[in-house]
C-alpha cells in the first residue's frame, strides 16, 4: 500500500504523531513503536501504536496502518450522529437499535462509585443517548448503535455507559478484509477470556510440528533469552482455530500471553507468537521498572486500572500460580500435547470454516458459524476518507454476547456475564457449568 509516511508522521502536522521509535535493541522481532494524541472532551489523550514484524520497513507500514485503525477508531470523523434517543423510544418507533446490556455492562457498585466520582453513568432505556448506523451481516440489514460502542473515545468520560476499547476494530484493503480482521479478533479474545477466568486445561500443541519457519526461529530466539514458547488450542463454542500462546521464563522471569485466531490454524500460531516474541525479552526490564507498583497490585488487584497493568503483572514470579492450571505445576508431567495436523483435523471435523478460494467466501462461513451459535456480528463502518484515498478500509466489529475485553480489574464485565459459566460446558470442556467459586479470579494476562 503507498502509505505516505511524512505525511501521516511529522512533527508539524503528522496525524499519527511527530516520529516513529525503532527498537534497535529487540532481539527477535524489528519492532517499532510511535504515538499520537487526540481530544476527547475537553482533555488530550495519548494513543500507542505499532508493528512487530521481521523487518523495520514492514513494521512502521504496519504500524501507519494500526495509528490510522485507532484514529479511525476512536471518534467517529467520517460518520455523524443519526439519532439520539432512548432504547424505549426506539424500540416504541419500531426502529432496530443494539442493546448495550447484551454486551455486558458493570456492576450497581462501580456504577454508584463513578457517579460519585462525575465518571461513567449508568444505562438506562429511557436515557437518551446518540447513535450511529451499523449492519447486521447475520441479518442482512442496518440497526442503530450506541455512539459509545462504536467509537471509544466518542463521547466525553462522563457520558459513557461502559469505557470500550479497540477490540473489534481492524482495517484491511476492502471491508470484507477489515471485517475478517475485527471478527477474528473478537473470536480470539473471547476464547482466551473463557480460558482465563474459567481456569481451562487446554490441549497443548507440539512446537516441532509447526510448519512455519519464522516460528520456529522465533522460538529459538526466546530460548536463547530464558523463554519457552508454549501454544494452546483454545477454541470454545465457536469452530474457528484459536491458538493461546505463551513465553514462560526461566528462573522467575515471568510469563507473557499472546492469542490468534483465524480460519488457517498455522496463522492463528503465527499471530500468537508475534505478541510473545516482542513483548517477553522486554518483561524482566518492564517489571523492575515498575516493581512496587506491581507487588501492590499483585497484593490488591482493585490497583490494576490500566491496559499496561495486566501483562506486567505476571512479570512477577508470585503471578505464575495463577496460570498454573494452563502451564501445569513446575515439575509436574504435562498434560495432553496434539500436533498441527491433529489441531487441523480436529478443526474441520468440527465444522471449521475452511479457507476458502475468496476472502468473502471465508467471512460468509464465519458468520454463519457466530448465527448457528445463536449470536448475531454487527459492523459499523469507522472508514475515514484519507483511508478511503489510499485504499484502507476500516471497521469495527461488535457480538452481542461474546465475552467483552476490558481492562481494570473492576471493570471487567465478562465476570458477570452467563456465557462465561456456560460456554466451557457447551465447548466440552467441562462436565457441567462453572460456578462462581470455581473461577480463576485473578486479573486476565493479555496485553
């Protein structure tokens, strides 16, 4: 893609920010890092992206493409608001609309400590709240949803109803690709949360039977550096592959996680190992940056309240107990290990959407796989118009019912939501639905 570099990174006028940091000193992956800032009411907010790639040319285009998802992403500049109304008065009007509920929302008690605090109001039916225009691909026609859902930082702090993230968001070269980026991601990230919280052994996949060979160098790369790369079959209710990855330290260096998803299960590795190769020779320098901050909060999880929190946390040797039920106890035997064949097979014998001839075809079969499981894949279309111009599509995939990301520990609605307790049963991964005390309690690990 002719992405125009001094252009969208100049200190003068450069959307994505002044300049672009190239990690010389990364030992496996040529990361680049840059940052941009953003009004959100009356305040500046600043925005990271980047790309971890194997060369820093493809790192910076990845990343130009990642500022310019997360630009896009985070107001709504290309669309305005439709309608501003009630979910009652909409719904008396006969109009479809999205009901914010059905994505998980927070508890009565974080609700009444924000209203003290002047952040975040509750959800109401008969609050009046603005809208854009998104689709049903289930469905095949437009509904309305909740401007704060489909933008993150679209409306001031103390208007939202929940603080969203860039999950779902996902660009590529038309909106079909855009819309199988934002899909997978929402697939994955569900699946590691019903991990996670639900404490699951998951089949561990043979390293020696990856084909790739930039993951195998990979993991070689993080052996030389004290980590071993470890890749779990995660996948819940929905068929698509889904792979956990992990980097777990030697001699107390910590863990780092890392998940894909995607129709070609080698992918699904590959985007896995991406994370944990950048992030896990960083760990042990990240952590002692932080060390006191990080004991109190693995003291007191209510300290965990940013999106950095969570990764760094299990920089801390005491942290690795809570992934013990994955990784296994040190010293103990390991627990059932499938190949990538096996895991391919496995895959299309559960109705796996198979890559298909065309992207379209694939994104067709996904969501008929997300409709069969009773959810719905809502789509709203965030594309700017400088995308437009260089051929960049960009949307934000929303669905309902799929366990949200979220990060602070008290804000994590996938606690409170039924699918938590009962997708682990349906994808066979237990005997019957968890309950509360069975939970792995601790604040999720993805970065």
């Amino acid at each position: 893609m002719p992405l125009p570099f001094e252009a969208l990174v100049n200190p003068v006028c450069g959307v994505l920010g002044s300049g672009v940091a190239r990690e010389y000193d990364s030992p496996t992956t040529a990361s680049t890092t840059g940052r941009m800032h953003t009004r959100v009411g009356s305040s500046m907010h600043e925005v990271f992206w980047g790309g971890h790639a194997d060369s820093y040319g493809d790192s910076v285009r990845i990343g130009l493409l990642e500022g310019l998802e997360r630009y896009a992403g985070m107001r709504g500049r290309a669309k305005s608001v439709d309608t501003t109304a009630s979910l009652r008065a909409l719904r008396a009007q006969g109009r479809r609309a999205l009901d914010p509920r059905d994505c998980g929302l927070y508890s009565e008690e974080l609700y009444e400590k924000y209203e003290r605090d002047r952040r975040i109001t509750p959800f109401s039916e008969t609050r009046d709240i603005p809208w854009v225009w998104g689709y049903s691909l289930r469905d095949r026609e437009p509904l309305l949803v909740p401007e704060a859902m489909a933008y993150w930082h679209s409306v001031p702090l103390s208007e939202r109803f929940v603080q969203e993230s860039s999950n779902g968001c996902a660009s590529g070269s038309s909106l079909t690709e855009a819309v199988y980026f934002g899909l997978m991601e929402l697939v994955e990230r569900d699946a590691f949360l019903l991990a996670w919280y639900g404490g699951l052994a998951l089949p561990e996949i043979d390293p020696l039977t990856i084909r790739s060979p930039s993951v195998r160098h990979l993991t070689d790369r993080l052996a030389m550096y004290g980590y071993q790369a470890r890749f779990f079959d995660a996948r819940m209710t929905l068929p698509v592959p889904v792979v956990l990855a992990c980097a777990v330290g030697q001699d107390g260096n910590g863990i780092c996680f890392g998940a894909g998803a995607s129709v070609d299960p080698e992918t699904a590795v590959r985007a896995g190992m991406a994370e944990i190769a950048t992030d896990a020779p960083r760990l042990r320098h990240r952590t002692e940056e932080r060390r006191h901050e990080l004991e109190a909060m693995a003291a007191d999880f209510s300290r965990v309240t940013a999106l950095h929190d969570h990764p760094l946390l299990y920089g801390l040797p005491e942290m690795t107990r809570h992934a013990s039920f994955l990784l296994g106890e040190p010293g103990a035997p390991r627990g059932s290990v499938i190949s990538m064949a096996e895991l391919t097979a496995q895959a299309r014998n559960g109705a796996a959407p198979a890559p298909g001839a065309a992207l379209r075809d694939d994104v067709e079969r996904c969501v008929a796989a997300v409709a069969d499981a009773g959810l719905n894949v809502i789509v709203v279309d965030q594309t700017l118009p400088q995308q437009r111009t260089l051929g960049i599509y960009c949307v934000r995939v929303i669905v309902p019912g799929l366990l949200p990301f979220d990060f602070g520990w008290d804000r994590q609605r996938a606690l409170r939501m039924p699918r938590l307790r009962t997708a682990p049963r349906e994808a066979g991964r237990t005997d019957q639905e968890l309950r509360a005390d069975e939970l792995n309690l601790a604040p999720h690990p993805f970065p």
